[in-house]
C-alpha cells in the first residue's frame, strides 16, 4: 500500500461527474433568463445530456446511453465500429463495481452483459 496522499481538488472527494447525483433544484427565474428546453450551442454535448437529466428530461438510462454515444463519437472510433466499442462500453458498465455503483447513485439500471 503507498502513502501517497492525493493533493489539490481530488484530495477531498472521488470523482463524480454529476457532482450531485440527485437531481438539482431548479434556480429561481432571473430576468434575463431564458428556456432552458433546448442546450445553448456552445455547450459541450456531455453537459447538455448532464443538464437535460437533472431537469428531467431524460431518465438516468437514457443519459447513459446518450453518453456513452458522445465518448465513442469523440475518441474517434469510425463508424462502422462504433456498434462493437458501445457493446463493449456497456459491458464494462455493467461488470465494473465502480462504475456501477456510479450508475445506481444516478438511479439508471445496470447493463446486461
């Protein structure tokens, strides 16, 4: 076992990309807001999926699919492979006791291998 402490953000907390997993509160309308129905184009694909399920527009699973689709797309995998690097994804997320664990804190089902 190392005693490496990690240090900086990490340090105090795992990484959970949803921050919270229970779904936010909605802010109080401001003046200058305006509806949040559609993702503002410059906001990364991954962050609309993420604001899109906290304001329950989409279920926990549909968010993981939509994910999942937006990492394969970005790591470059050619499209004809894409089907086979999912099915492997899904895999993983089902097989993985980190991930899902992650997956049930967000309330989406677990994979079936």
């Amino acid at each position: 076992m190392s005693n490496i402490k990690p240090t900086g953000a990490s340090a105090t907390s795992p990484v959970d990309p949803l921050g919270d997993a229970a779904p936010a509160a909605p802010a109080a309308p401001t003046a200058s807001a305006t509806s949040t129905a559609a993702p503002t184009p410059t906001a990364a694909p991954s962050e609309a999926v993420i604001t899109a399920l906290r304001e329950g527009r989409v279920t926990p699973d549909e968010a993981v699919q939509q994910l999942t689709a937006i990492a394969v797309q970005r790591a470059g995998v050619p499209p004809t492979l894409r089907p086979q690097i999912e099915s492997r994804m899904r895999d993983l997320l089902g097989s993985d006791p980190t991930l899902g664990g992650l997956l049930r804190r967000m309330g989406a089902s677990l994979p079936e291998e």
